[in-house]
C-alpha cells in the first residue's frame, strides 16, 4: 500500500515543496504521453550519456526479486523503469505533487511500485531492508550526512548503492561563482545551455563537491563503478547536441588524471558496507 508520511519540515525541504509544486503542475502533460522504456533496450548506444550509462549497468545485474529504493522518485521515471526490469521497487519523494504523477504513470503502465511521501533524512522503512538503493540527481538537494545515515540504515549489508549526481569540484565551483562568470557570463549562457524557460534548478541545491563524494564513499569502500562526465557539456554548451556531447566525453576521458577537478557530474556505484 502507498503510504504518506509528512514529519516536521526544515524551511529548505518547505522550499522544495513550493518549488516542485508548480513544477508538476508543469509537467501533468506526462500522464498522457506515452512512456519510454527505450534506454532499457541498447543503453550502451549513448556512451556519452551519465544517465544511458547508468542503465547500460543496471541492466547488467539482475535485479529481478530484488528490493529496490529510489531516492527522490520525482515522477517515477528510474522507478517504472526498474519495476520493468523487475525489481520490487519502493520509491519515494518530497513533495505529493511529483507523486501524483508517479502513481499516474505506473498505474497506466500496469508496474507495481510502492511510492510514499517522505525526506530523505527521515526514512520510515525497516533497517536491512533493500538490496539495492538508486540515488539520481537528488543528494545535491538534501542533508547528505542525515540521508546517507538513513539510506544506509535501511540497506541491507552490501547492498548496491548507485549515485548519479551533478557535481562541481571546489575549485571549479570558485570560478563558477565568481564575478565574471556568475554576473556576467552565466545570464548569457544560460538560455543556450538549458533552452527557453527557466532551468530545472530550484534555490537551495547546490552541487556535490568532492567532500560530499567522499562522504558517500565512506559507505562504499570499493567502487564497481566510477565514471565521470560533462566537462563543458552544461556548463557553456548544451547537451542537446549529440556531436559536441561525444567530443566532451572524448576530452574528459583524455583528461582522466585530472577528471575529479573537471567533471560536472559523477556516476559510480559500490557496495555499503555496515
């Protein structure tokens, strides 16, 4: 049974809320198209893509049986697509307005996921509970320490933790915040890289530093799983381009030795370790 559970809200998580209300009202055209399970098919085909290549290795392992949190579901994307790989899936998110639309989806689709309403700081699941738990740009909008503590509470021992996360290293993040770029370059750049309207991007979030990464890495001593993407791509160049997409892919694999201080965004997944 789907269940709804609203505890006592920090302000930023109260934000969010607001935030993700108007969203959805955006987006409730999703109900009625149709939905793709396409990057189950050939996933491997967009090499270039953190999120294809997160499921060219999901659908590596098999995951049928198996109990399968996603963090932060939105409107239930990853949730549908591994209900279809199998997966027992439990999937839960913030804000009722996005899960609405969840439920919508998997009802018509006709996948048994178990969605509730609750923060990533305050999970209500049992301890020991899921054998593999799907974190997708959603760490970056909350307490990481309090959500990793949970997140980690409920897993199982060596359950499979997989993280695909916007992220900026420190030092990077000094540029980006810097006066040239932040007053100046940015506002002009801004409708090229994201497209007309306003970016998916609301007030508190704030990328994943390499301190955040390592934190998660405490849990997860060895990496199965560790890729980096989107140097330019994002940042000054849209990643709608599928041309200038492969050739950012092409130069951070060229600048490997130096990919933790050139990435914008971070795949990788290991075991947890209690």
């Amino acid at each position: 049974m789907d269940e709804d559970i609203t505890p006592a809200l920090t302000e930023r998580q109260r934000n969010e809320l607001d935030y993700h209300r108007h969203h959805a009202r955006q987006h409730e055209h999703m109900v009625r198209r149709p939905f793709s399970f396409d990057v189950l098919d050939r996933p491997g085909r967009r090499w270039w893509n953190a999120y294809w290549q997160m499921y060219a290795y999901l659908t590596t392992l098999d995951l049928r049986g198996r109990r399968v949190l996603v963090v932060g579901c939105g409107f239930g994307e990853d949730a549908l697509r591994l209900a279809r790989l199998g997966a027992h899936v439990h999937a839960f998110d913030l804000s009722p307005d996005s899960l609405s639309i969840a439920r919508r989806l998997a009802e018509r689709e006709n996948l048994a996921v178990q969605f509730a309403q609750m923060p990533a700081e305050a999970l209500t699941y049992p301890d020991d509970f899921f054998d593999c738990v799907l974190a997708r740009d959603i760490l970056h909008h909350v307490d990481i320490p309090a959500a990793l503590a949970e997140i980690r509470r409920v897993a199982r021992p060596g359950a499979l933790f997989v993280v695909n996360e916007i992220y900026s290293h420190s030092v990077t993040d000094v540029i980006r915040r810097s006066r040239l770029v932040e007053g100046f370059l940015y506002p002009r750049m801004c409708r090229l890289i994201y497209g007309p309207g306003q970016p998916y991007i609301t007030a508190d979030e704030r990328k994943m530093t390499q301190h955040d990464i390592a934190l998660v890495c405490t849990i997860l001593p060895r990496l199965e799983l560790s890729r980096h993407f989107n140097f330019l791509v994002t940042r000054i160049l849209p990643e709608s381009s599928t041309l200038l997409a492969r050739i950012d892919r092409l130069l951070l694999l060229a600048l490997r030795p130096v990919a933790d201080l050139c990435a914008g965004r971070r795949l990788f997944a290991g075991r947890i370790v209690k």
